[in-house]
C-alpha cells in the first residue's frame, strides 16, 4: 500500500497512473510552507464569494494575473477584523499593481462579510468558508471552530510564496505603508490590534 498524499506537493510527480487519494480532513492536513506547490485540482474545496457565487482556489487564481493574496479573519466587523481589513484595503493599489488579486476569508455568512465589506468600503472581495475547507487547507483553522488571523498568496500556478500566521503588520512585506499616511484618517473604523 502506497503512502497517503496531502494536497500540497513538494514536486510535481511524473507518475499520475496511481488512484488520487481523497482529500484527508482539515485537521489531519499539514499547512503549506512557502516554495510548496499546491494540486490546485484538490487544495481548498469550494467556498462562496460575499454576493454568494460558488468559487475555488483554482478559480481565483485562473481569473487573476499572477496570483492571490488570501488574508483570513475571525469574524466580520469586530475591531480586530476591521482593522486588518482597512490595512488590505488602504495598501490595495500597491499590492495589486502587481498583479496579485486580494480576497479576504473568513467563516462568515454572505450577508454578514457583504455588510462588512460595504461598511468599510472594501475593493476587494470576502470569501466565505462555513465549512473551514480553504481555512483548514492553508492552516488557519482553529479547533473547534474557530479562524486564526492570517496571510496566504500563491501563484497562478500553485507555488505557495507566502503563509504568515497572525496577519499582516504595517512593518511586515505584505502591506507596508509610506511614512506619514494613516489609516484612521482614511475611514477605517477599526481600533483593536491586527494580530
């Protein structure tokens, strides 16, 4: 018997002659490290978009130019979440110039993260994984059922080139911001910490 797969490879495998195990459930799957590459066929199951379209990790990343940047929240307008979604959408010209596409992921119904995302006049769009399928696959699902805040961006073609536990800090790569600008004084309501 052949050792079991995870949907994350390391390597793109010459032999597919072998049956494709089924995907093992989130809490058994090792979260991607950055280099991984992903099988995009597999990785994340289905999730739903905030105006509640049937999408995929695959999906995402075949309508963007270069990939996605995916940053997961607990819970739609609390401080916390709020804060860290106004740093997304503050740095947003920046990090889609190029070419990444930014989504925000949580476990929040559609209308809850579409009142969040009109609310903070967010440009980009909220994910919604009630079941924790893309949560769990990229590792920030916490038990029992629970987000843990964080960042995820991988390329068009399934190369992971970030996972950072905890959320995007202004002084991070992710979202640093130029001297002197501030996000308070832009509309974002937020107060509490991002990570």
């Amino acid at each position: 018997q052949s050792p079991s797969t995870t949907p994350v490879e390391k390597k793109v495998k010459s032999d597919k002659s072998t049956a494709t195990p089924a995907p093992e459930p989130a809490s058994k799957q090792v979260a991607p490290q950055v280099d991984d590459l992903l099988d995009l066929e597999r990785f994340g199951g289905e999730i739903e978009t905030n105006d509640g379209q049937k999408t995929s990790l695959r999906s995402l990343l075949e309508e963007s130019n270069a990939g996605v940047v995916i940053f997961t929240y607990p819970r739609a307008s609390t401080p916390g979440c709020t804060k860290q979604a106004c740093l997304f959408r503050d740095n947003h010209k920046l990090l889609t110039s190029t070419g990444l596409a930014i989504y925000g992921l949580s476990a929040d119904s559609p209308k809850a993260n579409t009142t969040f995302l009109t609310k903070q006049n967010l440009p980009y769009p909220l994910l919604c994984d009630p079941a924790f399928t893309l949560i769990g696959a990229i590792g920030f699902k916490k038990a029992p059922k629970g987000t843990t805040r964080g960042v995820f961006a991988v390329d068009k073609k399934g190369k992971v080139l970030l996972r950072e536990a905890g959320g995007a800090r202004r002084d991070s790569g992710c979202c640093s911001e130029p001297r002197g600008q501030n996000n308070r004084a832009r509309g974002c309501q937020g107060r509490g910490q991002i990570a």
